[in-house]
C-alpha cells in the first residue's frame, strides 16, 4: 500500500500562485512509482493535470496548464510538487496526487491504484 497526503491548497487571487505537495508513504522503499496530478470542479469529471517518471526527468502536462504549471519531485522522491502560477478562476478544484507503481508516467485515471484525499484549491477572480 502506498500512502497519499496532499497539502498547500488554499484561497488565492488569480495571478497568484500557490505549490502544491504531495507525500508519499507506505510501500514505497525499493519501489519505483510515476506520479499524476489531477483535478475535479464542482459539477465536472476528474481531469489530468500533471504527471512525472520516477526519475523526474519525463513530465508531461494538460494544455490547460503548460507553462504556467511545474510538477517536480523532491530529492528523496517521496514527496512530489506541483508548483502554480498565474492562477486563474477556472483552475479553481479540488487537486488529487495519485501513484502506480512502475518507472513511467501514466496520463488517464484509470492507471493509479493509489489517491490522496484531496486538497481544495480556490480562485478568486
């Protein structure tokens, strides 16, 4: 079992910018996971966001959010970042980290086992 903690959410102004973390505990020494960031608003499905290797060097990222959003892992690899910048309203969800066990980085839902419970993201216009 692999453990998901997020934090770092809050209420901020668009153009703002806040970094999200998430920590990983559990079934994670000698094992390798890629790690997704999602995102779900009020009334709408579970989207992609995010997703990094693990070795943090493969990245890949929704168009809502290239250039204005970074994913990175820490140098222990167990806590995962999402760095975001000039927010906008429409950004506004609750963000979830998810993990699969495995080197690569997976895009659709469907491929984590492992979620956090989510930490709730706000935008003001």
């Amino acid at each position: 079992q692999v453990q998901l903690v997020e934090s770092g959410g809050g209420l901020v102004q668009a153009g703002g910018s806040l970094r999200l973390s998430c920590a990983a505990s559990g079934r994670t020494f000698g094992n390798y996971y890629g790690i997704g960031w999602f995102r779900q608003a009020p009334g709408k499905e579970r989207e992609f966001v995010a997703a990094i290797d693990w070795g943090g060097s493969l990245r890949y990222y929704a168009d809502s959010v290239k250039g204005r959003f970074t994913i990175s892992r820490g140098n222990a690899k167990n806590t995962i970042y999402l760095q975001m910048n000039s927010l906008k309203p429409e950004d506004t969800a609750v963000y979830y980290c998810a993990a699969r066990l495995g080197t690569y980085y997976y895009i659709s839902e469907h491929e984590y086992s492992y979620w956090g419970q989510g930490t709730q993201v706000t935008v003001s216009s």
